[in-house]
C-alpha cells in the first residue's frame, strides 16, 4: 500500500495570528497500488500494461491501427525528448516522423524484456544521435574563407 500526504485545512481559529488551529494538518490516506512483480488483476478493466502488450503484439504482426495507437500514446513523449536534444522545433518534428518510422521498421525486434517505453526512449535517442553526428560543420579552407598569409 502506498501512503500519500494529503493537506487540509482546519476551520478552527480565524485570527489572524498564528495558533495550532490554523496551521495545517497533514492526514495518510492509503491508494491501491501494484506490488513489483504481481500480475495485473484480469478482472479491472483499466489493464492498461495488458492493453499496450496487446497493442505491441498486433504492431508486430503488422496491425496498422495497433501502430497507429501506440503512434498516439506516445507520440508527445518523443517530440519532447528530440525537442530537449535539439533545441529547435522543426528539427524536432522530422526526428519524431523518423523515429516512428524507425519505430515501424523494428518493432518485429522489440522482445519484451524491457518496457516499451524505455525501448522507445533509446530507439529515439539513438535516431537523434545518429542525426546529430551526420551535421557536422562543414569545414572551408582558409583561402576560401579570405584568410592570406
């Protein structure tokens, strides 16, 4: 069980000096949460770690709108991760388009012993990366440039 701080305030004292009744009072309140390593309860509805196996699974055997799906799900968390990489908008949104499309052609290698969304994180930075490297400055000779000894 997860115990979460929730603030309240108490009506108790409206003085404009400080006493213990103004001041506010902290309760735990206990959520649901899963235990590392349980299984998802096949009876909720809201399985969204089964949903998104699913997904992957119909991706992987070329289901257009599985893709599509995860295309949806994830597609703000890669242009933000290639928007912080780059630090410029358009470029940003080509690598987002080629991630995906990278995305499309390995999704058959994905396998499952990682989350996708760290899988997906390293796919898109190893497509900025490889952007990255291929803009290298051009490099011109100093008599082009108007140097003279």
């Amino acid at each position: 069980m997860l115990n979460r701080l929730h603030k309240t305030r108490s009506n108790v004292g409206t003085s404009s000096g400080f006493h213990r009744g103004s001041a506010p009072r902290f309760r735990l309140r206990r959520t649901r949460r899963l235990r590392v390593g349980a299984q998802p309860d096949p009876g909720r509805r809201d399985n969204s770690v089964d949903s998104e196996a699913l997904t992957i699974a119909r991706a992987q055997q070329g289901d257009e709108q599985a893709f599509e799906a995860l295309f949806n799900a994830h597609k703000r968390r890669v242009y933000s991760l290639c928007l912080r990489m780059t630090h410029d908008a358009t470029e940003a949104e080509d690598l987002t388009q080629e991630a995906f499309l990278h995305l499309f052609r390995k999704i058959s290698s994905f396998r499952g012993e990682s989350a996708f969304g760290t899988w997906l994180h390293r796919l898109v930075v190893n497509v900025v990366l490889m952007r990255l490297r291929k803009k290298v400055l051009r490099q011109v000779p100093l008599e082009e440039a108007g140097y003279t000894r």
